[in-house]
C-alpha cells in the first residue's frame, strides 16, 4: 500500500479524506494541532508550514502528497502569507528535496470566484481570485505549474467546490462535491499515469454547475453523487436575492462582496 502524506489533517476535510482512504493508502497526517485519535495505518507527523525542515520531515519517504493544509478562507494577510503563500512554497519545495513527485493541491473555487455563474468555465479558465485567500489558491496553482514544468513533479490542482454530505444552500448546490467524489479526485491525482500538470473541479455530478469539469472526466472521473435529488428543498429553503445581489452574481458567493464589494463592471 502507498503512503500518502495528508497535510492539514486535523480539519473537517481532513477526517473525511481519512474515512475514505482508510485501507487504501497508509496515511501520515500532519498539521500543527496534533491527532491523537490515529487508526490503523495511520501516523502523525507535527509540522508547522512555515518550517521548511519540519515540512521535509514530514515529506520525507512518501509516495505522493495531498496538501490540504494551509488556511482556509479568507484571513489577514499575514496569516494568509505564512500559511498559503510561504507554507505552499515549503510544501512544494519539500516534495522536490525529498524526491516525491506526486503532489495533489487543494486549490479553491475561490481562485476563480469572480467568475459570473453564467459563465461555465473549465480547467482553462485563468485565476479571477475573489479574495486574499482565493489569490494564495491562484499562487498554489501557479507554484504547482512551475515544480511541474522546471521540476519534474506531477501535481493535480482540485478546485474544490464544498466539501460535504448535503449541499447547505443554493450555491453550494452547485459546487457540491462528497467526500468519496472528492477522494476518487485526489486519487486520480495521485495514480494517474498521465498526470504532468491538471485542473480539475472539485465537484460531484451537479446539475446547474458552473464548471465544465470534463478534464477530470477525461482522466476517468466517474462522480457517483448527483445534487438532483436536494434540488427543491434547498431551494425552498432560501429566500430571494435582490436583484444585483454580487453574491448571488459571482461564483464565489460571499467572498466577492466582502470589504470593497467587487466591481461587476470590470467582469466578465
Ligand atoms: C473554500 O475554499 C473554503 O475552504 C470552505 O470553507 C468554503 O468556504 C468553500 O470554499 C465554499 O466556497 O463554500
């Protein structure tokens, strides 16, 4: 069985992923709160992302990398420097130094949120980041090209959508994705035999998405959850946008319309 490092275990997605890969990758977890609820085929390594020798430790002897860790939405921008923008460097960097060529990025809708949702846009689409956060994805995905294409690394950039069991709202509904639709992804990432450098859409098979995700399709993506059947109570359940509304205009909800309030007019 391969061994695959899961940098920011301790999160939600995290323990999802964990379920998922339970029996088919021995995992070395690793974030800076320490996991001590390990299972079989697990271990922990600490590792704070700004530390590049405890980043190399933690790389050190694994097979392939799924980089999760780092901040998760929006922050300040120092926090957003150490983390996704230093701590991706390290992560990247630390793959190189220790020989681990596969390396899969959780890379964000974010990354893209200022792209109106009636525009479908696929893996070719360049980085419209609705936020700090959403520009450290863009930075990981560029850094993720470069490691590939001057480095030899093979890495799968996931812009993921969210993460869960059930779509919480209307746009969610649309970049849904579960737990094994996400890890059949990061799997594809970490087996494909063809993977240099790729985008795919972290999403399972919705109905009024906004991403033509058939990159991934094409590497044999095969979602098995479908939005379809939450359609209507979800919908139900939210109450009307006004007109104009920049979170309901731009993909990404209501990281677009935090603190300046985004500038429609200069937007596709
Ligand atoms: C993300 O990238 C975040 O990590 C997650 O917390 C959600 O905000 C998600 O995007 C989303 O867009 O719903």
């Amino acid at each position: 069985m391969k061994t695959i490092l899961l940098t920011g275990a301790a999160g939600g997605v995290g323990a999802f992923l964990r379920k998922e890969f339970k029996g088919i990758y021995n995992l070395r977890l690793s974030d800076i709160v320490p996991i001590t609820d390990l299972s079989e085929g697990e271990t922990f390594v600490p590792a704070n992302l700004t530390d590049l020798d405890a980043v190399k430790a933690a790389t050190d002897g694994v097979d392939g990398i799924f980089h999760l860790g780092g901040y998760s939405i929006e922050g300040d921008w120092q926090t957003i420097l150490d983390a996704n923008i230093i701590g991706l460097r390290n992560l990247y960097e630390a793959a190189y130094q220790t020989g681990v060529k596969r390396v899969v990025f959780a890379s964000s809708n974010h990354a893209a949120g200022f792209y109106r949702r009636d525009n479908i846009i696929d893996h070719t689409a360049i980085p419209r980041p609705d936020s700090r956060y959403g520009v450290s994805k863009a930075f990981g995905e560029a850094m993720g090209a470069l490691y590939a294409d001057k480095y030899g690394l093979e890495v799968t950039c996931i812009r993921i959508g969210n993460v869960a069991m059930e779509p919480a709202d209307k746009r969610r509904l649309s970049i849904w994705v579960t737990p094994r639709d996400l890890a059949q992804l990061v799997s594809i990432g970490l087996e494909h035999p063809k993977i240099h450098y790729e985008i795919f859409y972290g999403m399972s098979d919705n109905k009024q998405a906004w991403w033509d995700n058939s990159n991934a399709l094409s590497f044999g993506y095969q979602p098995k959850d479908k939005n379809e059947q939450f359609f209507d109570e979800v919908l139900a359940a939210e109450p009307p946008k006004e007109d104009g509304d920049l979170t309901e205009i731009y993909q990404g909800g209501t990281f677009v319309a935090s603190e300046a309030g985004g500038a429609p007019q200069k937007t596709r």
